[in-house]
C-alpha cells in the first residue's frame, strides 16, 4: 500500500483584494496557483528529494505533505487515511502520528536535555482527547531508544548548545522517528549544515532508510539530493520530472574520503602544531 497518495492537488492563494469589483483578468490576477494538479505516490520504504527553484511551490507542497495546510482541490490519502476530509482534532491527530518533522533550523528547545526534547512528542500523545497518557517510564525507554539509533546515547543529558550543529540535528531526527511515523518529512535539513556535517546527516538518512524508514527531503541543492534514491521537481506548481537516482552516492564513503582530502588539505595548519609544541 502506499504511503503517501496525492491526485489532482491544487492549492491556490487569494490575496487581499476586492475580486468582485475587477474584471475577470484582474480578478485572476489575485489568485495565486502554488499548485496546479500535482499527482505523486510514494510507497513504504522510499527516500525522496524535491527539489525546484524558487517559488516553484516546494513549501506549499510540504506543508500539504505535512498536513499543516489543506489543498484547495484533489485528495491527499496517507497511510491509508483519506485526509482532506478530516476535521482539525483528526488533522491534528494524523500529524502528530503519522509524521516525524525535520527543520533546517532544528527546532529543538533550548533549555531542555536531547533527552527530554526527544520524548516531547510522546508527551503531547497524552494530551489528546480521549487518550491515555503514555507512562512515563515508557515514554522515557522510547526516547533512548530513538536516541541511540542516531548515535547519541552517550549525549542524552546534554542541552542543544553543548552539541555541533549535526548532533542538535541528530536530536530532530531522533525527535522525528520516537512516534514511529509512517514518514519522515524533513525541510532543508542540512540548509544550516558544513560539508561534514551534511554528510553526516544524510548518511544517517540513509542508514534510517536501509532500515525501512520512509524519508522526503526538500532541499535545493543537487549534492544533496544525490544521496537519496528518487528526485520530483517542481516548476511553477507542477510536478515536471520525477527520476530515479542511479549510481546513488554513499554518503558515509563521502564523508571518510573527504575528511582524509580536507587533513592533507591542512599542511600549513598541521606544521604551525609541530612547532607549537
Ligand atoms: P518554494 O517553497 O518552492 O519557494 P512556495 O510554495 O513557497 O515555493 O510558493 C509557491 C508560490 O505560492 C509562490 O509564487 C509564492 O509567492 C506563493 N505563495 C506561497 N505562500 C503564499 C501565501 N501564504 N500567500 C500568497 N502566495 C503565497
Ligand atoms: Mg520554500
């Protein structure tokens, strides 16, 4: 079954405006068509980038992916639940479940360990209408758990400014995956990332994903995207190519190969030490 199922999606702003008292062009010229009819299906188990320059509606579709918006036409059914028709507690509900959210900026909360920003999501669970709470105990095995997948058991009790740049976005990742989401949904996740550290991080994507984890990533960058297994791209709100990667990189032999290049790439730095000492 698939994951994910957009048919016909069209998302169209209006802008301010009195549109009744314009003639038909002007009128039009008010709308704004993000998106103009994308149809995309993505199965369990797929790394995906999309990709598009400016403008081309990645955002729009993102945050129709993420069911933080609704479309203004066409269906949008995941993990078998048709949501378009939801009420906001459901919509609500299907976000917090079915999708673990990756930002360019992290997003974690500063004044709380990797530990507890980890186990936030399983705690909001037990706010819900009509749920159980998830016993703490449990919540907190789960959050280990989730951490340790990304490498960071030994950084738990850490808080966000004593960890790089690419372990706070470890946190997310781990944040992401503790609800065991049908998808993973990441943003730019490497926008805010060195070389080092993006290589880093996909190469976890990709180790997520060898384990079945279903990953889409918008990111405009194509030394990026090449680590995932297929790339859509938008143009103008449509979905104009959809390939699959071949020859994927391995963004762990990357990594190796360019920490070795940027070491003999330090001479200078490596003698001024020698003399130092
Ligand atoms: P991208 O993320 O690829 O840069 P967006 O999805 O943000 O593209 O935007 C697609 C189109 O929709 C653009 O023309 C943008 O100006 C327009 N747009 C996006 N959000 C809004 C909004 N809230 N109101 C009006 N127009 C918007
Ligand atoms: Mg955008």
């Amino acid at each position: 079954m698939a994951v994910i199922e957009l048919k016909k999606i069209k998302r169209e702003y209006r802008m301010e405006g009195k549109h009744d008292s314009l003639s038909k062009d002007d009128a039009d010229a008010l709308i704004v068509h993000a998106l103009r009819g994308v149809d995309f299906t993505a199965e369990a188990g797929e790394f995906i980038s999309v990709m598009g320059p400016s403008g081309s509606g990645k955002s729009t579709l993102m945050n129709i992916l993420g069911c933080l918006d609704k479309p203004t036409s066409g269906t949008y059914t995941l993990d078998g639940i048709e949501t378009s028709q939801s009420d906001s507690n459901t919509f609500a509900y299907i976000r917090n479940r079915k999708i673990g959210f990756v930002f360019q900026s992290f997003n974690l909360l500063a004044r709380t360990t990797a530990l507890e920003n980890v186990e936030l999501p399983l705690f909001y669970r037990g706010h819900e209408k009509n749920e159980k709470k998830m016993n703490t105990q449990l919540r907190k095995q789960r959050a280990i758990a989730s951490l340790k997948q990304v490498g960071l058991g030994k950084r738990m009790y850490h808080f966000p400014s004593q960890l790089s740049g690419g372990q706070q976005q470890r946190v997310a990742i781990a944040r992401a995956m503790v609800s065991d989401p049908a998808f993973i949904l990441a943003d730019e996740p490497t926008g805010n990332l060195d070389t080092g550290m993006t290589l880093e991080i996909m190469g976890l994507f990709q180790e997520l994903n060898r384990q079945g984890k279903t990953i889409i990533i918008v990111t405009h960058e194509p030394e990026v995207a090449v680590y995932t297994k297929r790339i859509i791209t938008l143009r103008d709100g449509e979905l104009v190519s959809d390939t699959k990667v071949n020859n994927r990189r391995d963004a762990m032999d990357d990594l190796e190969q360019w920490k070795n290049h940027s070491l003999l790439a330090e001479p200078a730095a490596a003698s001024q030490q020698e003399v130092a000492s």
